[in-house]
C-alpha cells in the first residue's frame, strides 16, 4: 500500500509492506532493547532495561532461550572474542560472563553524572564501541521519570577502555549505526525525532559534517537501528507499531507494521543473515493497548527480503 509523509516539509511517499510477522519469544519485556546476533553461537541477544533488568539470549535451531537476571539496568552490549559480554549498565561498563553470571565493572566514563543512564550502543569495525547516555527517565519500580535536561554523551570507547566525549548536549542517544563501507556514522537523537548522519573517519573514530538524515515526525519516534546488505537504515519506531527502511539518501523505502506500538531495536539474523528480529516494550501501556496488542513487550522476527551485516565485536 502506498501512502506518503511529510519530510522536509515535502510529501514523500511510501509503500507499507504487511509482511508475516511472529513473536519468537513472549518475553513480556518492559523496554525490550539492544537486539544483535552472534554467529558463532547462532543465537540472537538482546536484554530488557527497565528494573528488573534481564540479558536474554534465543537460539532459533533448538528454541532454547536464556535468561539472566542483571543487578542494575543495562542498556546495550558487545561480544568479546573470548564469549564474555561488554555490557554498558546503568553506572558504567561491564563484563558479563554466562558461566559466572554477575556484572565486573570495567569502566565508569560518567561517573561524575549519578543522573545518567547508558542507553544504546554498539561496536564500529575496528573494534571499539560507541555508547550513548541521557538522563535517566526509569526509576527502581520501573516508573517512567521526566526527562528534564540533554545530559547525554556519545562515547567512543577505545579496546584498552579509554573513553573520549564525541558529542555533548543529547537528549536521548539512540540507533547507533554504520554504512557498509564505514564511511557514515548514523546516531539518532530519539527526542527530537531526529536521524543525524556524520562522516566517519574509521582508523581515527572520528566524526564531522553533522546532517540531518530523516526527521520524519508522523511516523512515531526513531529507536534503534540496523543497516542492510544494500546500504540501507531499518529503524524501530516507537509509539509508531513498525520497522521503517530508509535508503542512502534519507528517503523512505518500506513501513514494515509490528503488531506492538512501541518498537525498539531491530537487527539481522539466522544463518544467512536474512531474518530480522525486533524488540518491543510494554512500558507504560494501559490495559486496552495490551488487550489489542497481548505480545507486546516479546521479540519478534520477520523476513524482510534483504540480508544484514555482520556484528563487529568489541576489540578489549
């Protein structure tokens, strides 16, 4: 179905794509987040932040899913090549190993700022990885806290762990991506609606020509992302019950509908790299929301007709 929004002023159309959509794991998560696929253990993580934080693995072959039950909230993780987890948590960086679960801090980049929370994350192709925070809006009940200042950082954080500020002043760091050729940064600032696309300098890690990439406003609010084989930016929709596919250029390609209003993460998956998984939240919803929408708060997957990229892991 084609149908068209507004960016940059201007109608642009799209077409939306009603594609099967399942729910893998009914995980009642209550900010489902952070979704990447390891493909040496061929399963999928992701982990739910709000308090009682959990780290959730699922494995497609066999059906298995893991959870662990996590101290504090955590909000984005990495890979290591020893199977370890780099975990951004509530105060700082951690190791999570499965078979001694328990959180080993590593690092603390905002130590001065007790307000803060870590938030989406993810490694670029040299190994480091890049973290967001904001003020933290989920207090220990899982109550929903006002965001009230742009407190949040983007970090790059080096394999021996040095962390160095690239941007200051965000309202809510989300969607950290890259391009297949390692050429564009894209960082989403979830408040303001907006997808920035930076130059990326790979052997350096850094970070110029600041731009706006899509700040589409009627089709809910930009969460987490993920980029295709083509090139192309998947983006979770929150309060907008999709994944939309956006091309190079910033245009519209695919609204994929979730059957959940609050999508959160997506990314590439299966041994081909060709399903995609989606994380939901049920956070906040009243009880009419969850009776038309039950799974919600699940991952869910979908075959999207595309393939992904593989997940870098952290280099430390």
């Amino acid at each position: 179905m084609a149908t068209a929004t507004r960016m940059g002023g201007k109608a642009v159309p799209y077409r939306t794509r009603a594609l099967a959509v399942s729910c893998v794991v009914d995980s009642r998560d209550k900010l489902g987040e952070g979704a990447f696929w390891c493909p040496i253990e061929q399963a999928v993580y992701w982990l739910d932040i709000a308090m009682p934080s959990a780290l959730h693995r699922f494995s497609p072959a066999d059906g298995r899913h893991q959870t662990w039950p996590m101290p504090e909230m955590i909000s984005a993780m990495a890979k290591r090549a020893d199977g370890t987890l780099l975990v951004a948590a509530q105060s700082g960086l951690s190791i999570f190993d499965p078979e001694r679960p328990g959180l080993r801090r590593v690092a603390s980049p905002e130590a001065d700022k007790p307000g803060n929370r870590s938030n989406d994350g993810a490694p670029d192709a040299k190994g480091r990885f890049w973290i967001g925070t904001m003020q933290n809006n989920l207090g220990p009940e899982a109550q929903e806290i006002p965001i009230t200042r742009r407190s949040g950082t983007l970090w790059r954080i080096e394999p021996d762990l040095t962390a160095t500020a690239i941007e200051t002043g965000l309202g809510i760091t989300n969607g950290i991506a890259w391009s297949p050729d390692n050429r564009t940064l894209y960082v989403i600032d979830t408040m303001e609606q907006t997808i920035y696309a930076y130059d990326f300098d790979l052997e350096r890690g850094t970070v110029g020509n600041k731009r706006v990439f899509s700040d589409v406003k009627d089709l809910g609010y930009a969460d987490g992302s993920c980029v295709d084989a083509e090139g192309c930016l998947w983006n979770a929709r929150w309060e907008g019950s999709a994944v939309v596919r956006l091309t190079p250029d910033g245009a519209i390609d695919d609204v994929v509908p979730i059957p959940a209003t609050r999508v959160t993460s997506c990314a590439f998956g299966g041994p081909e790299l060709d399903t995609l998984y989606v994380t939901t939240s049920r956070l906040g919803l009243g009880a009419d929301v969850l009776a038309r929408y039950p799974q919600q708060g699940g991952l869910f997957a979908l075959k999207p007709g595309v393939k992904g990229l593989p997940r870098p892991q952290f280099a430390g």
